[in-house]
C-alpha cells in the first residue's frame, strides 16, 4: 500500500513537473509571440508614418511645382490636381472628364495614346493648350494616367530671340568684314597704289575697324552688364544733368541732321542712379532717337515723377516713323534689330545695355508709340527717386 501511495506520489511530482515546464514554455511562447506583435505593430506604425511624410512631400512638391499636374482614371476622368493646374484651368469639379476640365483635344488625345502604353512608359509631346504651346507627359500608371504639362512660350520666345541674334551679328559682322575685303582687293590692284588712294583706302579700313572694335566692346560691356560684373555706384543725382550732358554728346550728330533736341525737366528733379552709367543709358536711348528722326525734326525729353511716386521718369520723344506694335517688346533684345533698322547703322546693342543698365538701377525702360496727331516713338527710363 505504502509502496502504491509512493509510486502516485512520484507520478503526481512528475506531472507537476511537467506542467511547470510546459507553463513555462507556453508562457516564454506567449511573451514572444506578443513582442513579435508590438514589434510587428512597431514597424507597421513606422511604415504607416514615413508613407504619411512621403505623401505629404508628394503634396507639397506637387503643390510647388509649376507644371500643371493631373491624375484621370481609365475612364480619362480627372481624379486629382495640383494648384498650377488649378490656376491654369479652374477648380475641378466632381466627375468632370479630361476634356470638360481642360477644354483641349490635343490633351485628350495625348492621354488616349497613352493608355495604350504599358505602364511605366511615358509619352511625351507638344501641344497647344488653350493659346499657349505646352510640353505634355503622361505616364501609363495601374489607376490610369498621371499628365504633367509644362508652358514653354517662354522658351520658344527665347529660342527665337537666339537664332535672331545669331542671324543680326552675322549680318552684323558681314558688312564690316565684306568692306575691308574689298578695301583690301583695291589696295592689290594697279589703281589702289597710289599714295592718294592708299590713304584713302587706309582711312576707311580704319573706319571699319573701329566699327568692328566698337561692336566688340558693346557685347564685353552688355555682358559683363548681364552677370553683375559691372560696379554700379548710386547717388543722387539731378536729372535735368543726366539728360544735359547726354544731349551734348549727341548734339553734332544732332546738328548734322538739322534735329533739334528740347529738354523740358524740373532742375529740382533727382534721382538715384550712377552718373556714368546712367548717362550711357540716355545717350544710347537718345542715339536712338536721332537716328530715326525726320531731318529738321525734333526730339523732346522730358523728366516727371510717376502718379504714385515709385519712379522718376525720363521720357525721350520721336518724331520718327514708329514703331511696329510686334517690335515694341524686342527692341531691347541683344542685336535685334526691327524693320525700321534694318537699313540704318548701328550694332543693335545700344538698346539692351540701357535695358540691363537700368535693371542694375532698380529701374526700367519701355518703349510705345505716341498717339495721334503726334508721330514718332516715346521710350522711357524710370529711375529710383532720389
């Protein structure tokens, strides 16, 4: 009996031992599983986090950016867009269509080919939206398509203002660079060796020279004016001086053509600016003015304070033909050049330095035709009232 009791004894110590092991290990398992599980709900709560900082860059990037953003389903209905979307075609309203939203064919179109593409790839072209040129990108995505437009007037304006430039320095160049050949072939020839003739022939290859030398000088100058180089020194300065000492630089040309030149501004007139440099603006604006004058005309300038007292006004007025309302925003443009020109001397720089003269000033200069009866062009300097 004793020896029964002893085995059941033992038999239960055992399986309370055994119990004791397997609680243990259920409990090591349960605190596992449960670290595993905070860890787990850790790194979803990471991942959920560093998703919402990505989508809020996404949102702020889209909202910086100024390209027109737009995402449409399959269905080509506009599901999203950013703010340059927003200011380019309105306020989206719900369940409108591509078309409806953007009011273009060539979008629309755009966006048909690319659903057919597989995603990932891109289609890329210009249209026309609206009356602007834009470069449009539409991606193929599992939602439908993502469109990225991008207005590039700007760009096709200074594209042709390049191949304009390219063309008036080659015409520029050729004139000079034709003359002096020529001079050069008479100079060869039997009737060029006579002292008379060569220093005829001499006199105007130096002429030409000087104008190739000045043309030179004319681009250092404009662009060392374009990338800040040049040293610009305000003080005051009045007016009726700047606009004095730049018609007396002109006067004999102005004498040659019988132009008379009338200054009509206020002694007490001042303006921020640096004598030297800002002289150089009127004169070249000036220039302008004499050389396009009617022979016996008559030039005006006159200096007033703008209504709201920004700027202080220096008005340089025409008699001449005018000019072309196409031209009235590219005469400033490097070696542009406008029909009026064509058949008239000159680098077609003068304009542009005054133009990045002025910007170095805080200041600006814009041209306009006068208004009727009067004849003629009104180009004006406004310069920081001193």
């Amino acid at each position: 009996m004793n020896e029964a009791l002893a085995a059941l004894a033992v038999l239960a110590l055992m399986a309370c031992v055994a119990l004791t092991v397997l609680w243990r290990r259920q409990a090591r398992d349960t605190r596992w599983l449960r670290t595993q599980i905070r860890q787990g709900e850790e790194r979803e709560q990471l991942h959920l986090a560093a998703a919402d900082r990505l989508g809020r860059a996404y949102q702020q990037a889209a909202a910086a950016a100024d390209e027109s953003l737009l995402v449409v389903d399959p269905q080509l209905t506009v599901q999203a867009v950013n703010p340059a979307a927003t200011r380019r075609f309105g306020e989206l309203m719900p369940e409108s269509s591509l078309i409806l939203y953007s009011q273009s064919l060539e979008l629309e179109q755009l966006a048909r080919d690319a659903l057919g593409l597989r995603q990932t790839e891109d289609l890329e072209r210009v249209i026309r939206v609206g009356d602007r040129p834009h470069r449009a990108r539409a991606v193929a995505t599992q939602d439908g398509l993502a469109i990225a437009l991008a207005d590039i007037s700007d760009v096709q304006r200074l594209s042709r203002a390049r191949q304009d430039m390219v063309a008036n320095l080659s015409h520029e160049l050729r004139t000079p660079l034709t003359s002096l050949r020529l001079l050069a072939e008479t100079l060869n020839t039997p009737a060029g060796r006579s002292p008379e003739m060569v220093s005829q022939l001499t006199a105007k290859m130096i002429g030409e020279i000087d104008t190739l030398h000045h043309m030179l000088q004319e681009m250092l100058d404009l662009a060392a004016l374009e990338s800040g180089q040049q040293v610009v020194r305000m003080v005051r300065l009045p007016l009726a001086q700047v606009a004095e000492q730049s018609a007396a630089v002109l006067q004999g040309q102005a004498e040659r053509k019988q132009v008379r030149i009338r200054i009509e501004v206020d002694p007490d007139l001042r303006v921020l600016a640096d004598a030297d440099q800002a002289g150089r603006a009127v004169v070249n604006v000036l220039h302008n003015a004499v050389k396009f004058s009617p022979a016996a005309g008559e030039i005006e300038m006159h200096g007033q304070t703008s209504p709201d007292g920004t700027w202080v006004v220096l008005s340089i007025l025409d008699g001449g033909p005018g000019i072309a309302p196409s031209d009235l925003d590219r005469i400033f443009e490097r070696f542009y050049r406008a029909d009026r020109a064509r058949g008239t001397p000159g680098t077609g720089l003068g304009l542009a330095i005054a133009r990045h003269i002025l910007r170095a000033h805080g200041g600006r200069v814009w041209a306009e035709n006068r208004l009727p009866p009067d004849s003629g062009a009104a180009l004006h300097l406004a310069f920081q009232p001193g």
